[in-house]
C-alpha cells in the first residue's frame, strides 16, 4: 500500500465517534463562552468549565482511543508477516487519533485565550505553557492506554483502565494533592488546583512517566503471540 492509502485506512479505521468527538467539544467550549459572554458573565465557574473541558475530557478521548488501538485488526496474523513491524501500525494508528484530538485541542485553547477566561482560572500558566493544561495528561492516558491495551490484549480491558483512572482522579483528589509524590502525578492539577510552585513540576513528570509508559508497552507491542492472543471485534 502507498503512504496516503496506509493514512487513510488509518482514519477510516478510527471511526466517526473518534473523529467527530473532539471537535464537538470545541463546538460546545464555544458555545458556552459566547453564552456566558452575552449574558456579561466573567465568573470562575464558566472559566473552570471551559479549562476542564481542556484538562479533563481532552485527555480521556485520547485516552480511551489509545486503549483501543489494538485488538481489532480482522486480519492481524498477516500484518505480523509483513516487513513493516506491528508496532509501526499501532504508532501510525495513535497518530491519526492523538494527532486529530491534539489540533482540536489547541484549536479549543485559543476560546478562554480570547475570551480573557484563562485569567479567572487560579494558577492557571500563561503563554504556549497554556497548551500544557491539556497535552500533558492526554499523552500520559494515551501512554496508559496503549500499555494496558498492550498487557491485556483486550480493548475492554484497556478503555476500563483508563476510565477507572480518570475517575479515580476526579474522585479522590484531596488524598492524591496531600502528598507530593501523588500530586505531581495528578492529572487535574490546573482545574483542580495544587500547590503552588508546583504546576510545572506536575507537568514535567507528567510527560516523564509517559515516556515510561510507552517504553513499557514497546516490547510486548513486539511479542506475537501477546498480539495473536487479542479479542477479535
């Protein structure tokens, strides 16, 4: 297959509710600040509501289609045989998905940075620093996804692990902000506060341990029999 041809089949594969999602999210983050800027409203809870939006559903779209990534492949024993290796299919796949989340994403940044709403979000980092409100979590769920779809072989599997994460963030915030070590692990350390001084830090680890992540997923991605073993949908 040419290139473009191998790209294409990569976005027809993704689906239309992993490529008609994020930009939905954008539609609505503009919405609601046209909304809450005809009704001269500047309140905190419409600058949290659109920073979350960025902080927490941007990187649980990416999450769960990076979760996804394997496991549905119809003809996967022959992909295993060719000379490009399984692992470069699975890249090119997050690509096409991460790729298209992150442009609708820093599209969906520029909203509260022209509204002036970023000024109303405590803590809140300034300047291209801004994008890392949403892409250092996403890369870390994407990284956690494609490790869990890598162990489990099962993209049910995979998807409720990053969900149960995401969830577990949102609800046990307080615990996970009282010690260090968890706080610079935190997903939501900018909609969700943190200590001061210690946002960067956050973010840095963050990408850090996504890296990690990916690392550990590298070698099982390589094993046969782990990608043979996967669920068929």
């Amino acid at each position: 297959m040419k290139p473009f041809d191998l790209w294409a089949h990569e976005v027809r594969r993704a689906g239309p509710a992993a490529l008609a999602g994020p930009p939905a999210l954008v539609l609505l983050m503009t919405l609601l600040a046209i909304l809450g800027a005809r009704l001269g409203s500047r309140e905190p809870t419409t600058a949290f509501m659109l920073a979350g939006s960025l902080e927490m559903l941007i990187p649980l779209i990416t999450g769960m289609a990076a979760a996804s990534s394997l496991g549905r492949d119809q003809a996967v024993e022959l992909q295993l045989t060719l000379p490009v290796g399984y692992r470069s299919t699975v890249l090119r796949r997050l690509a096409v998905t991460a790729g298209w989340t992150g442009l609708c994403a820093a599209a969906g940044s520029a909203v509260p940075a022209l509204g002036g709403w970023w000024a109303l979000v405590p803590g809140a980092p300034n300047g291209l620093a801004v994008q890392l409100t949403w892409l250092a979590p996403a890369l870390w769920l994407a990284a956690l996804g494609l490790l869990a779809s890598a162990a489990f072989g099962s993209a049910v599997a995979a998807t409720t692990t990053v969900a149960l994460v995401w969830v577990a963030e949102q609800v046990v915030a307080g615990p996970l902000q009282a010690s260090f070590p968890s706080r610079l692990l935190y997903l939501f350390a900018t909609t969700r506060g943190t200590v001061p001084g210690d946002w960067t830090a956050n973010r840095v680890v963050l990408l850090s341990t996504a890296v990690l992540l990916v690392a550990a997923a590298w070698p099982l991605l390589g094993r046969a029999e782990r990608v043979l073993g996967g669920e068929k949908e």
